[in-house]
C-alpha cells in the first residue's frame, strides 16, 4: 500500500426530512445571502426548493435564484452566475440537483473568489486555490460531486469538456435525502448506477497497484452494493433502501476512498467519454460511459489480466480459471455488458448516434484535451482509440 492522504471536509447530512436543517446548518456556516442554484422547473415542481428556500427564511438568510442549469453543464451559466453572485453580494452557494447542477455551483464559486475564468483552470490544468463554500441539496445519485474534489464544464462555443481538480471543490456541507430520487427516471437512474461503478472501476484499475486488498474489498463491495440496489430501484423507484444505498454510494465511489494507496489515477474512460458529450450534447454521460467500458476493458485487460480475473470472481461470481486466467478476466468483463444491458443502458456506438466517420474526431479531440496519447495500462493515441471505438460498434 502506497502512501497516501485523505481530507473529506464535507459534512453529510443523510436521511429523511432533512430539508429542515438547511437554514439552520448554513447558518451556523456564515452564510447570510444564498444563491440557490438549479436546474429546470423539476426542482420547483417537485416541491423541494420551496422547502430548501422556506428553510433558508425561517433561518433568517435572504437568498436568490438562477436556474437553467442543463446537462453537461454549460461554461456560459457559470459565467453569468459569476456576475450574478458578485452583483448580489452571494456568500454562499447552494446547488438543489444532481452532478451538473453541483458543477456549475462549483465553477460560480471558484469564479468569484479567485477573481479569475474557471475556464482558464480547465484549460491549464491547474486547480483554484480558493471559493465560495458550496452546500449541495442532492437529487440524483451518480456524479459523486456532493463530496468530490472535481468539477467538468462544458465550453459550448468551443465544444469542449474539462474537469477541474482541486480540494476547494469540496462542498463544505451535502444533505442527502434518498426520497428525492423516488422520480429519477428509470434511464437516468441506470446513467447513475453507471458513473457511480465507473468511477470505482476507473480507481480498481489503476495499472501498477499490489497490495491493496483492504481498498479492493472496499471497492467490491460497494460494486455488489450498487449492482443489486440498482436492479431494485429500476424494479421499484420508491424502494428506500436501495435508493439510499445508491445515493451513498455515490459519494463514496468518489470521494477518494476506493484509491487510497494505489498510483497512476489515470481516469482514461472518462476522459474519453467527455469527448462523446462534448461533440453530442445530447449524449448522458452515464450512457456514454456504459458504452465505452466495456470495449476499454476489452483491449487493456492482456495488460492487467490478474485484475480483470479477480472482480470478475469476487464481484460478479465468474468461477476463477488458474490455469487461464484471461477466460476468466474476458467473461467477467461480458457479464459487466450484461448487467449494463440488464438495465437499459446503451453498449453500442450505433446507441449513441456516434457513427465511424467521426471516431479519428473523437480521438484527436482526446489527445488534445489531455495533451497527448490518454494514460492508461498503454498509451491510447489515435490508432489504440480507433480499436476502442470498433470494438464499441
């Protein structure tokens, strides 16, 4: 096990009819005017920002509003949030949503503080030394962003999506109630059982890790956590139980602690897939990601054979071949298509509308955002990229 540091300033607050709590805990934060950040008028309809904002009155804190927050969260909303918040006197940011609403919450206060374009984070690669404090009132459980050190805007003019990576992207509170996922679609539910696997998958397989049974068991456990709640609350969207699992696994599964002691986070599917959303606007990030792993998973696994075999054993119950390993690795890899295809999520380029006439696009975009062949088991330039894509067909 690698040596390692692990800093999670976020306070959760989890359960039932903890809306109540918001004014009171942001208050006792400092915050005195709110800037309620959101999406569209599902937050309104549903009834919950009118419990979050008369929570924030009883407090005793004055806030305002900016919706309009879509998915693949926009560069332009976060630019305008910016002189909002400035123009307000906002000392508080409080994201009522899921990953991209949170994002964009993220980008407006790291905006504000450093006096600087959170697009020139994304484009230098280096990370904002200061914000807003951010609180998140979560209404999807996948991005893991309510308890996460990162941050992916979309520059729409552009068409490109970078992440930002910082400490201060820590929302400093998340409250975290499973009954608000009771109306997240079954396709969207299934985009969430996706990222949440992805981003534990994307830490397991960080090439070059020995001995870190503790972190695997961690990870594999939450993988068969998230594997049987997803197939209940596809089955029932009411279903506490698997609701809350999902929506706590959410933030484990990135929050750090499924890559305590490995090296080399190279997040390659990720960063793959953030181009597919950045060319199709209307591509889930969650779907894109459904089909993208499999055929990733395909043409590395010769390059960590052992680790393919071991969660395909321990996980999804493949029976372990010793004496050929890569049966085992190859099958474990097929039943993961499988189950992704279980819950109605795309396993093919032709289901995301992404045709072979744009895959040198998609590669070449690739290797411009991350400044070269994408790091993973092998270099992926544009030639390895290409195979991916074919093997996704």
């Amino acid at each position: 096990m690698q040596n390692f540091t692990l800093k999670l300033p976020t306070e959760i607050v989890f359960g039932r009819a903890i809306e109540d709590q918001i004014g009171e805990k942001l208050g006792a934060l400092g915050a005195r005017r709110v800037m309620v950040h959101f999406g569209g008028s599902s937050a309104r309809g549903s009834g919950l920002l009118g419990r979050v904002e008369e929570s924030l009155g009883r407090a005793g804190l004055t806030f305002i509003e900016l919706g309009g927050v879509s998915p693949n969260p926009k560069l332009s909303l976060v630019r305008e949030g910016i002189e909002m918040a400035k123009r307000e006197g906002v000392d508080f940011i409080l994201a009522v949503g899921g990953g991209s609403v949170i994002d964009s919450a993220k980008g407006i206060g790291m905006g504000v503080a450093t006096g600087r374009d959170p697009w020139e984070f994304a484009c230098a690669g280096t990370a904002p030394d200061s914000t807003l404090p951010i609180g998140t009132v979560l209404t999807l459980a996948a991005a893991g962003s309510e308890m996460s050190n990162s941050c992916v805007l979309t520059n729409e003019e552009t068409m490109e999506k970078r992440g930002i990576t910082s400490q201060t992207n820590r929302p400093c509170i998340s409250f975290l109630n499973p009954e608000n996922t009771y109306t997240v679609s079954k396709f969207q539910t299934g985009c969430g059982v996706v990222d949440i696997m992805m981003h534990t998958f994307e830490r397991y397989f960080m090439p070059g890790n020995a001995d870190t049974d503790l972190t695997d068991r961690l990870a594999e456990g939450l993988l068969i956590a998230v594997r049987d709640a997803g197939r209940r609350a596809i089955a029932n969207p009411r279903d506490y139980e698997a609701r809350a699992t999902l929506m706590w696994a959410g933030s484990l599964s990135h929050n750090n602690l499924t890559e305590l002691g490995r090296v080399n986070k190279f997040f390659p599917v990720h960063k793959i897939e953030h181009e597919f959303s950045a060319l199709h606007d209307e591509i889930a990030h969650g779907a894109g990601l459904s089909v993208l792993f499999p055929a990733w998973a395909k043409f590395v696994m010769p390059h960590d054979v052992n680790r393919f075999a071991q969660l395909a054993n321990r996980v999804f119950g493949v029976e372990m071949d010793f004496d050929r390993p890569e049966r085992t690795a190859a099958e474990g890899i097929e039943t993961i298509k499988r189950f992704f295809e279980e819950i109605d999520m795309p396993v093919h380029m032709s289901q995301l509308g992404i045709v072979p006439g744009e895959y040198e696009k998609l590669a070449e975009n690739a290797m411009h955002t991350v400044g070269g062949p994408v790091k993973s088991h092998i270099p992926l330039g544009k030639d390895e990229l290409t195979q991916i894509f074919k093997l996704a067909e």
